[in-house]
C-alpha cells in the first residue's frame, strides 16, 4: 500500500469512525439538501494554498475561481456560503467527519476518492505538468530518477510520483512548491498545468514544462457525502445553468483568463 493509499485509508477510517458517534439514526436522515435549506448556509472547504483557484489574498480572505463557483453555486440554490480552509491531506476525513458540506477546491476526480464520497461536475479540466528551472540539464521524464521531486502532500500527484519511485519532497501547496523549485532546494515540482502556469505568470517565474510526459486529461470535482442524490442533483443542476448563460466564463476569465471547461 503507498503511503497516500494509507493517509487515504486513515481519512476515511476516522471519518466513519466519526459517523458512527453520532448514532444510527445518522444513516437513515433525510437527504442533506434539506438539512441545507433549513440553515440557509453551505460550508465548502479548500486548502486556502492553490492560486489562483483558491488563495487568501491581502485582505486575508479565500478568493479565487473555485470560492467564486462555491458562491455561484450555493447562490442559485438560495444559499450562503461559508469558506472553510484546512490542509489538504486531510479534507476528505474533514468531509466525511461532517466538519463542512462540500469541498470545493480543484478535487482530482478518481477511481478511489471516488469509492467513498459523490462528485458533482467536473467543473474544469487540467493535465499533470512537471516544470523545471531552464538551466536546470532536465529535459525529459526519464531524467527523475536521480532527482529531486516537489510535490503537494495528499495530492494525486503525491501517489503518481511514489509509483514512479521519485525522490519527493512534500509540501503545503503550490507557493510553497514554487518557491522550493526557485531555491534550487528541488529540481522539479509536479502539479495541475494551469494552476501551475498561471502562478508562475502571477510571480513571474520562468520555468518550463518536460515535453515528454503522457497524461490524460483531469477533471475537477465538488466532493459531497455519499447517499445525498437530492444535494447532488440540486448542486449539478445550478452548476450546468452557470456553465448555460455565461456565468461560468465569466468567472473563469476573471480568475484563470479562459473556458477550461
């Protein structure tokens, strides 16, 4: 079993173990739309660590594209929004542990998150990118082997690059990563293209992607308790009329500079 395999199990583990605290009955209430409509408010969590997707900005408050889709969101379905911020590598246990609604925080849908909570979207598309200093002498994937990998801890690519058997140093989130790389204290970092390219754009780093890597597109969900259909549903339905009247894009050409549907 890796280690984020483990962490995952963990997570989960706690997350049940949670649950069942709070009795039986917890099983067999009513759909959380419900629950939802009668606070008026839904809580959605990110790392607070990802920009421009999700960051604190000056006035140390969350903004950012995934904050805005959160708001939309519960906003059509005649609700507030709390943000709630908490390390990565544990969200999904804060989840299932009832401590927010939702995540909302460029979640990479997969076959194994995917086994123990419900995805609404996906609500924007990326591929795996590794960058690298121009000068660093790594020009292609089959170099890692003897290098210094950066990568975010309880990320996909956190279990992507431990597959491979890299080196890996593991970090906060994406400002940490960069600025690591920038220090030559690793020699190549792995995280989602278009996050990575935009906050290098915004810090003006110039660093450069390795040509040679194969991966599939990755699709970003909105991560909610499983057994909740009437939430999903009601979740699905406001995403898919921003994405129908222009909403959406107009977000995204605030945050990211584009359609990354």
């Amino acid at each position: 079993m890796t280690l984020r395999r483990a962490l995952l199990k963990s997570a989960i583990l706690a997350g049940f173990a949670a649950m069942t605290t709070i009795g039986s009955t917890s099983f067999a209430a009513a759909d959380e739309l419900d629950t939802l409509k009668e606070k008026g408010v839904m809580r959605i969590a990110m790392s607070g660590a990802y920009p421009p997707f999700n960051f604190v900005n000056e006035e140390n408050k969350v903004v950012g594209f995934d904050p805005a889709i959160g708001a939309e969101i519960a906003k059509r379905m005649g609700l507030e929004v709390e943000i709630v911020t908490t390390a990565w590598d544990g969200i999904i246990g804060g989840l299932l542990a009832n401590k927010y609604d939702a995540i909302v925080g460029s979640m990479s849908i997969t076959e194994e998150r995917d086994k123990v909570v419900d995805f609404v979207g996906p609500y924007y598309t990326t591929k795996r990118a590794i960058f690298t200093k121009p000068d660093s002498g790594i020009t292609s994937v089959a170099q890692l082997k003897d290098a210094k990998v950066g990568v975010t801890l309880g990320e996909t690519h956190e279990e992507w690059a431990r597959e491979q058997g890299y080196d890996i140093r593991t970090y906060k989130g994406l400002p940490e990563l960069l600025l690591e790389l920038e220090n030559g204290r690793v020699d190549v970092i792995i995280n989602d293209s278009i996050a990575a390219i935009l906050a290098m754009k915004e810090r003006n780093y110039d660093f450069v992607a390795l040509p040679d890597l194969e991966t599939d597109a990755i699709g970003a969900g909105i991560a909610i308790r499983e057994g909740n259909p009437a939430l999903k549903e009601a979740m699905q339905a406001a995403l898919q009329s921003m994405m129908d009247d222009g909403t959406y894009l107009e977000i995204a050409n605030k945050w990211v500079g584009g359609d990354i549907r």
